[in-house]
C-alpha cells in the first residue's frame, strides 16, 4: 500500500555531516507526519525528529541542534540533515510515515546504515 526507500547513509568521522532521505510512494495521503528512528545494536529504537504536513517539527533532545529534519510535500519526500555527527549517533536509522486520516496506520523504510567514526 505505502513504501519508504531511505538512501543518504553511510560511514563517516566524528564531526562530518550527512544527508538522508526517505520518499514514500502508493497510497500516500498528503495530510501526514513523516519522521526518522534509529535503532543501534543492543537498545531500543528511538525517535530522532518528525515533521508534519503542516510544518510542524520535533527533535529529540539528544540532536537538537545539529540535526535538521525538512520536507518536500509534492515528492512526498523527507530529508534529515546531520551535522555535526558523533560516534553514538551510529546506528540503522528508519523512515516512517503516518497518515492523519487514519492514525493507527503506519508504515516503516527498510532502514539505512549511518556510522561515524572517532
């Protein structure tokens, strides 16, 4: 019904910034929230930051200020920018989307690989 493709991850040093991006496709209502989780081995999965349809953001305390989370609603596209990246912010970071006309539903990206290096 609704897939997410995440791409932008990879490795790099301690204090260098990436770029990620997640477009859905199928069944997308234009009414949604989009957001980035990330999951590194051994703990739970996290919320880094959403944005809705309407511009509204949150972060998570712990990337507030470096991380920027931006959309592009006519490609139905999210984008997370992070700067100023640290070892602990490794991690498979996840895409996901839910739509406001039916709140229960949500739909997750297959993940991409962020790893900083010290």
């Amino acid at each position: 019904q609704v897939q997410l493709v995440e791409s932008g991850g990879g490795l790099v040093q301690a204090g260098g910034s990436l770029r990620l991006s997640c477009t859905a496709s199928g069944s997308v209502f234009s009414m949604n929230v989009m957001g980035w989780y990330r999951q590194a081995p051994g703990k739970q999965r996290e919320l880094v930051a959403f944005a809705t349809s309407g511009g509204t953001t949150y972060y998570a305390d712990s990337v507030k200020g470096r991380f920027t989370i931006s959309r592009d609603n006519a490609k139905n596209t999210v984008y997370l920018q992070m700067n100023s990246l640290k070892p602990e912010d490794t991690a498979i970071y996840y895409c996901n989307v839910r739509f406001i006309a039916a709140p229960k539903n949500e739909y997750w990206g297959q993940g991409t690989q962020v790893t900083v290096s010290s």
